[in-house]
C-alpha cells in the first residue's frame, strides 16, 4: 500500500482555496457588468472576470477529486505553476512547489 505524500492533501487544500477564489472572481464579474453600465472599464473588466472565472474554478476544483492517477502529477504542476503568474500566491505554491517536485510526491503518482 502506498503512503500519501502529506503534500497531496495540502494540494487538494490549495486547489479549494484557489477554486473559491476563482468562484468569487465569478460572482464580481456579475456585479461589475451590472453595475458598470455607465463605466466602460468597469464593465470590460466584469466580463473578464465572468469569462475566466467559470473555467479556473472548474479547473481547480478537479484538482480536489482527482487522485493516484500517473498524469494528476503533471496536472497539479500546472496548476501549482500557473498561480505563480500572481505574487500573492507566492507564500503558498513556492513551496507547495517544491513538495510536489520530490521524487516521494512523484513515485505516488507513478506506481
């Protein structure tokens, strides 16, 4: 029986965070494009928001669910690396980071 990796849980923990954030972006756009009429960028900035929100929460939330499976590993890479395109995330997936690239984290992937 293989042992979970402590980092895999923090991952699911991540990845729930990172989708309620995303669920919340969701939730400004609607209130932007409502109440922007009469401000252009508001109202530009609400529909990106309700256009990339949607599908980084899906993403995220898959994140949760997904488990032991040999390409999950390359998958959480992806996500861990596309939240370092913000600053704020950098507390957090740094070294969520670097737990996931140890050769333990991807041998429990790759039975």
């Amino acid at each position: 029986m293989r042992v979970k990796p402590q980092v895999v849980v923090w991952y699911k923990v991540f990845c729930g965070a990172m989708a309620a954030v995303y669920l919340l972006l969701t939730f400004l756009g609607i209130f932007l494009v409502s109440e922007g009429a009469h401000d252009e960028e508001a109202f530009i900035n609400g529909i990106f928001c309700m256009l990339m929100g949607p599908p980084l929460a899906i993403a995220f939330g898959l994140g949760i669910f997904w488990d032991e499976e040999p390409w999950h590993w390359i998958y959480g890479i992806v996500l861990i690396c596309f939240t370092l395109t913000s600053c704020c995330c950098f507390p957090v997936s740094i070294p969520l980071l670097i737990y996931w690239l140890k050769p333990e984290t991807k041998s429990y992937f790759n039975p």
